[in-house]
C-alpha cells in the first residue's frame, strides 16, 4: 500500500502536475466563484421608483467600508450540484476566483441563497405533508390529489387580491408539492362569494395561508378566486454547481458573471416592494445573496414587454411566460389574436416581442426616408414636424388589425360586443348604432351626419379598411396643398382657415401645436442621441431595439405629465371653459354654444370640398390594402 502511494506521488512529481490538479484528481477541489465585496466592505442595495410603471425595486448595488467586515463564505464547506450525477448534492469549499460585481442597471437580479438549508425537494420529491385544512376544487368540485384549481380553506374559497407567486408557494407546498403558480379570475370555475381570506400578502416561506398576513372580511365576487398551479420541482431553489455557474430556474450564469455576498444591507425605497424582485422579501431573508445581470431587463423594449407579459399573463413551470385568449378580456383577447404565431390561441414572450418589434421597424421604415438603415436624418430634417401619407395609412391599418375582433377587415359594433353587450336593448346579440348612441344618425348635427356617411360609403354601418382608407386620402389630398406626400402643422392650420375657422381659433391652434410640436422634437431628438451608442451618427433599427437607458425614459415621464398639459388659456378658448372666450356674450352656455358652432361650421365647410366626391386612386406611390 505505502508502495502504491509513492508511486503516485513520484508520478505526479514527474509529470509536473499542479497542486490543483492534483486535488482535482482526488475529488478535493474548491468551488472558485467571484465574491461581491472584499473584506471591510459589505454590499448595500438600494431601490428605486420606475416612473412609468410606479414600482419599486432593486437596480442599485454597492461595496461600502465597514470595520470588521469580513467575507467568512471563503473556504466555507457548502452543498453544490452535481450536474454529471443526477443532480445530486456534493460538500465542496468556496474559494475567491476574485471580488467583482456585475454591471447592471435596471436588469440586477438577486437571487436568494441559503447554503445551510437541505434541499427538501431534491430529485423533485416532496417531504411536506398536505394540511387537512386546504383543498382544490374545480368547479366547485373537490379533485383529490389535484395539482391545480381554485384554492380552498376549511371549505372556503380565497380571494385572488393580493394572490400572488408567494402566496401560490406557500399554498402548493401546504397541499405537499415544491412550488406553485398563481391564477386569478376563479380560472378553474366561478366559486362561492363567502371568501375565507381576502387581500393576502405572504412572504413565501410560511407553512400555511394561515401564517400570511390577511383580513377574513372581503368585498370579492364569484369571479374573483384565487388559484393555483402546483409542481414536484422547487422553483425558488437557487444552487451553485460544481463548475462555479449559478443555476436558476430558467438559466444557468457563467461563474464570472455573478456575485455572492454574505453580509449585506438594504437602503432607501419602499423594503415591502422587495418581494416582487426576489423570491423572499430581503427584510426577512438573512442568508447569501447571489447578484447578476438579466439582460432582457436590462433593455427598454424587453424591460415592458416582460413586465406586461408578468402583470397579465402566467408562467409554466420552465418559466416561459404568456398570455391565453378566450377568457372574456376584449384587450387581452385582441391581442392574443394578432400576436399569436402558431395559433394556439397563446402568446408567449418571443411571440409578443416579436409584434412590438414589427411595429418598431414599420415606424423605423417610414422615418429612414433615404433608406441607408439609419434614422439619423431625424436630427436634422423637418421629420417630426411632417408626415406622410404612409405614416397615417400604418397607423389605420394597424388599429384596425387590433380592432377587427371578427377578422372581417372592418370596424362595427360587432367587433366591441363583448363590451357593448349591456347596450343591446332588444337582446338580439347585436348592437346597433341607434342603440349605442340612444338616437337614428340622421338626428345628429349635419356635419357629424355628412362625415358618417363620407365614411361608411354603403351605409352598412361597418367601416371597412377600403372604406377608410379612401377617406384619409382624401382628406390628405385636401391638405396636403403642395402635393409633396407629406403634411405639416403649418398645411393643417391652413386648410382649417380655407374651411372658414376664425382667426383667433387658428392661433390657439398654433399655440397648441406648437408646444407639441417641440416637446416631440425634444424627446425624440434626446431618445435618437442616446440609442447611438457607438455614436457613429447612424442610429439603426437594432440600437433601438437594444435602447438601455432607463434614466432618460425616467426624466421624460416627469418632464412629459407637466409640460405636456395642454396650454390652458389656449385650450379653454377653443373649447369654451374659460369665462372670457369667444363672443360678447357673458353666458357660459351661449358661450359653448357659439363655440360648438364654430367648430361644426368650419367641419360642415371642409366636409363639402368637391374632393371627397372624387375617387380615390392611386396617391404617393400607395394603392388599395
């Protein structure tokens, strides 16, 4: 035996194998990962408010001096997972591969670790046992062992307010799963209105619903059950295997692109909000942080584009998220049906992503006027004081494509049924628009009637794209007086004053206007300069699409609510709010009145030209769909 061992020894001497190497041959090897502070610093998060979406959470992390500080998970023995081995668990050391902390902004992931915690649900077997006290049913039926269905306590639904994937969790692992999904809207059949919990707030690592925060007193209806979607397999588990990499429930993160961190501190922001960032709320979690970077919420487009996705959709158990039509939603049903690709009545993310960039790249198009695949003539043309006639025909087209809920390539009231059903006086499943607006069209004002029916040619009462579409070149060809496809502010107000309107309502139109007209300037000029970032003065539909600067969207939510809102004097002029408006009269109804007939005569005078009695043909290079 002594023989053997010298013989290994002198082999590897003469081989000139590493010491490392030498471990790793002998199983003893440490983890080497990338540590977030080094010793006498600790890691502080901090949160902050998106001023679009009114949400707090974590998009700041730093090292910070603190006395004594000291990193104790180096040479710490912890469990990893063995990907080679079925996934089994193996004690090894950590060993700094050095201090680094990813670059992120908005797209900081944190993920919650806890390397003194058994995996309870390793090999997806589950060692919880179902409390007698909760039960799924589905439609009103209780399903033994169900994984999935409206959530029951003590014989009691609970209400979907506040139900959410930590309430899901805490309520599949009471049933004696790993993990759970939430579903709302009594997703599994209309349940009893006597509710057992309303307005639940867990943190996810509670062994019953009954340990969450709640109120037993509740204002929820039928509709209004909260569900769930149950699995063997924990999905808040966060490991790190033998290679160093970070494995989440969705991905696995290459060791240099991550962080642990052992002591840690939060600062500023709201700290109840944390729970919508990371599985625990982080004022109630005390174990090892793991940081890295989600690159998708690291860009604008696929930041909202997930958080819709997240808001109105569900997640299946390998994290693929979407949204399902034929629930009664006319919004989210109307999309679904234009964004779903392979018609399975769902869209995923890719799909929905896939339709804001086509949307994207229409606009990016029409604006790319010399066609070089860059926009950058924005900066310097009259770009966002004119547009074509191709801009408006998108805009037309695409709003009927979403609109067009019976895909008959027009607009009526039969595609808003399912939100007009309470004007369907006569109860023959069709609304009409004399029931929709309590009169016969005839009786409206003349101008209103004139443009109706300069609309809807055959009188049919559905507007088709053909129909419209003859409408807006028309009326484009009115004002667009020099002929060159494009139409200014500068076109509109003048038209307007062919048709007979005022003077003075032409410059409170101009007032209007023009402040639009230099706030778009403004944002789009600052959103063009920042996507250029390789600041070749080429801005491409891909630097838009990749646009990551949060800090700007920032600023023009807080700049665009204020300067934005219509200038005051100029607008209550126009429409008769503001005491001293147009006319001699002291009375504010006559004063509306007089206004009301401004506006309808100088309608009634621009809906006479001779032009909409022509036919339409073919006008800048556009013709028929």
């Amino acid at each position: 035996m002594i023989n053997c061992i010298w013989f290994v020894v002198g082999a590897l001497g003469f081989l000139q194998i590493s010491p490392s190497l030498a471990i790793s041959l002998f199983g003893d090897d440490p983890v080497r990962v990338n540590f977030c502070c080094p010793d006498g610093e600790m890691l502080r998060l901090r949160m902050s408010k998106d001023q679009l979406l009114g949400s707090w959470s974590y998009h700041m992390a730093e090292c910070v001096r603190r006395k004594g500080a000291k990193n104790t998970l180096e040479g710490m023995e912890v469990s990893f997972l063995d990907s080679k081995n079925n996934q089994t668990e193996v004690k090894r050391k950590l060993a700094k591969l050095d201090n680094k902390m990813p670059k992120c902004g908005r797209g900081l992931q944190i993920s919650a670790l806890n390397f003194n915690q058994t995996n309870l649900y390793a090999n997806g077997t589950s060692q919880l046992k179902p409390s007698v006290s909760i039960e799924l049913r589905q439609y009103n039926e209780s399903v033994t062992d169900a994984r999935q269905g409206n959530v029951y306590m003590d014989g009691k639904p609970v209400c979907d307010d506040g139900w959410d994937r930590n309430a899901a969790r805490v309520a599949c692992r009471e049933l004696g799963f790993a993990d759970g999904e939430p579903t709302v809207g009594s997703q599994y059949g209309n349940v009893e209105d006597d509710m057992a919990m309303d307005e639940i707030s867990c943190r996810g690592d509670e062994s019953s619903l009954y340990e969450c925060d709640y109120t037993s007193l509740d204002d929820c209806g039928g509709a209004e059950g909260a569900g769930v979607v149950c699995s063997d397999t924990d999905g808040s588990t966060v490991s790190v295997d033998l290679s160093g990499k970070l494995v989440l429930r969705a991905e696995e993160v290459d060791t240099e692109d991550y962080c642990l961190a052992e002591t840690w501190e939060l600062a500023g922001g709201n700290l109840y909000e944390s729970y919508k960032t990371v599985p625990y709320r982080l004022d109630g979690f005390d174990g090892t942080l793991a940081l890295s970077c989600d690159q998708c919420m690291e860009e604008v487009v696929c930041f909202y584009v997930r958080y819709f996705l997240d808001n109105f959709g569900s997640k299946d158990w390998d994290e693929n998220v979407g949204i399902s039509g034929g629930d009664g939603d006319f919004f989210i049903n109307n999309i679904v049906r234009i964004a779903d690709k392979n018609g399975d009545n769902e869209v995923n993310f890719e799909e929905f992503e896939s339709k804001i960039v086509e949307y994207l790249k229409i606009a990016f198009n029409i604006l790319d006027r010399d066609n070089d695949g860059s926009i950058d003539e924005v900066l310097t043309n009259e770009a966002i004081k004119e547009y074509s006639l191709e801009f408006f025909e998108q805009i037309l087209k695409n709003a009927v494509e979403y609109f067009d809920s019976n895909g008959d390539k027009s607009i009526s009231t039969d595609d808003f049924i399912s939100v007009l059903r309470f004007n369907d006086r006569n109860e023959d499943g069709e609304v009409t628009i004399y029931e929709l607006i309590g009169t016969s069209l005839i009786n409206l004002p003349a101008p209103l009637y004139t443009a109706y029916t300069l609309l809807d040619e055959d009188q049919d009462e559905k507007l088709t794209i053909d129909e419209m579409l003859g409408f807006l070149r028309r009326t484009f060809t009115i004002i667009d007086k020099n002929g060159d496809c494009n139409i200014n502010f500068e076109e509109i107000v003048t038209a307007l004053g062919a048709s007979n309107l005022k003077e003075d309502f032409q410059l409170g139109i101009k007032l209007i206007g023009q402040q639009y007209i230099t706030l778009a300037k403004y944002f789009v000029n600052g959103f063009i300069a920042k996507a250029d970032k390789n600041k070749d003065t080429k801005v491409t539909l891909e630097e838009i699409i990749k646009f990551a600067d949060f800090s700007f969207i920032d600023r023009s939510i807080q700049i665009a609510p204020s300067m934005g809102y219509p200038n005051g004097p100029a607008f209550l002029y126009l429409t008769g709010g503001y005491e001293r408006g147009y006319g001699p009269s002291n009375s504010w109804r006559e004063q509306r009145e007089r206004i009301v007939v401004v506006w309808l005569t100088t309608l009634n005078t621009f809906l006479n030209n001779p032009v909409y009695q022509s036919t339409p043909s073919t006008q800048c290079g556009l013709s028929g769909q």
